[in-house]
C-alpha cells in the first residue's frame, strides 16, 4: 500500500473515521478529525486524548488542512534550507510511519478481539448445537411418552367404563339380594307364627289347616238334613277384629259345628 492510497485515521478512541478536509495534528504524534479536535482542544492547557500527555505549548496543537492548495505547497517551504525542509520532510514522514505503525497495532488488536469473540460465538454455537440436539431427543422422548400416556388413557378409560359396569352389576345384584333376604326373612315369619297357631290351638276346636275355605265333612246321605240346619248349625265369623283363631292362625274365617 502507498503513502497516497493510505487513510489516515481518528485517533479518537471512539470515532476511528477517515480524516479530509481539516484535521488536529498534536505534537505527540496524534491526529483528530475536526468534530473531536475542536471539542477536545478548545480550552488551554489540554491533554490529548489518545496518550493523555498534556500539551502546554503554543505549536503542541496546530489544525492543519490535509489537501492544501498548490500555492500553499509552493510557498509553505520556499526559502528554506534544503537541511531543513529534508528535516521537516522526514518528520512528516515519521509521523505517518508511526500513524501506519499504531492502525497497523489497532487493527490487530481489534483482530485478536474479534477472533476471542469469534471462538466465543462458536463455542456458544456449539453448546446450542448440543442443546437443540437435547432437545430434540427430549422432543421425541415427549412425543414417545405421550403416546404412551395417550395408550394409558385410553386403558383407563375401558377400565373405568368396565369398572362402572361392574358397579351397575354389583347394584342390581345387592338389591336383588336385599330383596330376597326381606323375602326369605318374612317368610321366615310367617312359617314361625304357623307353627305358633298349630302348637297353641285346642285339640276339639274341630278346625282343620290347609286350604280355604274350610268345608265340614257331613254325611252325603242325608242332604235335606243339612239343608235344614242353617244358622243355627254354621256360624260364619270373620276374623279380621280380634278373633282368638285370626290371632294365632292367620285364618280370615273360621267355621263351627256342633257336630265337628
């Protein structure tokens, strides 16, 4: 790269842009654009802001003009010795060599910086490689386990209509079994007041247990005669009001003869 193509640069920490146009030389080798010369070096005694040296003298900051005119380049060193425009001319040419030296030591620096960051983001990069790879075997393991909730859910709920089923099943048999024992329990009683009425009825009541009504046996010969004992023979007496035979046999009649 030449001395022409080359850029001098903002030693501005923050700037950092190409300079034109006008530009803060300082006598420790430093330059600055116009926007960050006039705010830096307005005030007297100052400090450059790229080494902090203080600059106390009148020719320690000069503004000068990078394109100067060519009357101004005609004029700037005529009438001076050659060993002193040689000496000024190698001045020059050292402060470029040493601006060409510091960008040449910043850009390294900002390249060594890059570069920590660049393994940086790679290794970060990497990390995220592994967790997307985490977490897409956790994403197929999910889905795998949500099948499987999926199968047991379905499982759970045959068993459960199953389950409900066997509920209904279990309720009408324990009715049907309530049932029966209320029915095995009253014909329980009922057998037991029966065996109460036989045991406790006299032996000439004439009355005889088994099916309704109860028919007198009478001779078959003679059948004006029991036509003409009526009433006074047979005497129909309900037993629904307290009747000695209703109270121990269950009996609804009861009938007596003289004769039985």
């Amino acid at each position: 790269m030449s001395m022409g193509e080359y850029h001098l640069m903002c030693n501005y920490r923050k700037c950092r842009t190409k300079l034109s146009g006008y530009a803060w030389v300082t006598a420790c080798s430093h330059i600055f654009c116009d926007k960050h010369g006039t705010g830096e070096f307005s005030h007297f005694p100052c400090a450059c802001p790229a080494c902090n040296n203080t600059l106390s003298g009148k020719l320690d900051i000069a503004r000068t003009k990078l394109k100067p005119s060519e009357e101004y380049k005609a004029i700037v060193l005529a009438g001076l010795p050659p060993e002193t425009v040689l000496d000024i001319s190698s001045r020059a040419l050292a402060f470029w060599t040493y601006q060409i030296v510091q960008e040449r030591l910043y850009q390294e620096y900002a390249y060594n910086k890059a570069e920590g960051r660049l393994k940086e983001m790679e290794k970060l990069y990497t990390q995220i490689q592994e967790k997307d790879m985490e977490l897409t075997a956790m994403k197929s393991e999910a889905t795998s386990l949500k099948k499987i909730l999926e199968d047991y859910k379905k499982k759970y709920s045959e068993i459960s209509e199953k389950l409900m089923d066997r509920n209904r099943q279990c309720q009408k048999l324990q009715g049907l079994f309530d049932h029966l024992r209320l029915r095995a329990v009253a014909v329980g009683e009922t057998d037991t007041m029966l065996e109460s009425s036989v045991i406790h009825q006299p032996s000439g009541s004439g009355l005889r247990l088994g099916k309704f009504p109860c028919t007198p046996k009478f001779p078959s010969t003679d059948q004006t005669a029991l036509r003409s004992r009526s009433a006074e023979d047979f005497h129909l007496k309900p037993s629904l009001f307290g009747s000695p035979i209703g109270e121990s046999g269950k009996c609804f009649f009861s009938f007596t003869s003289p004769s039985c």
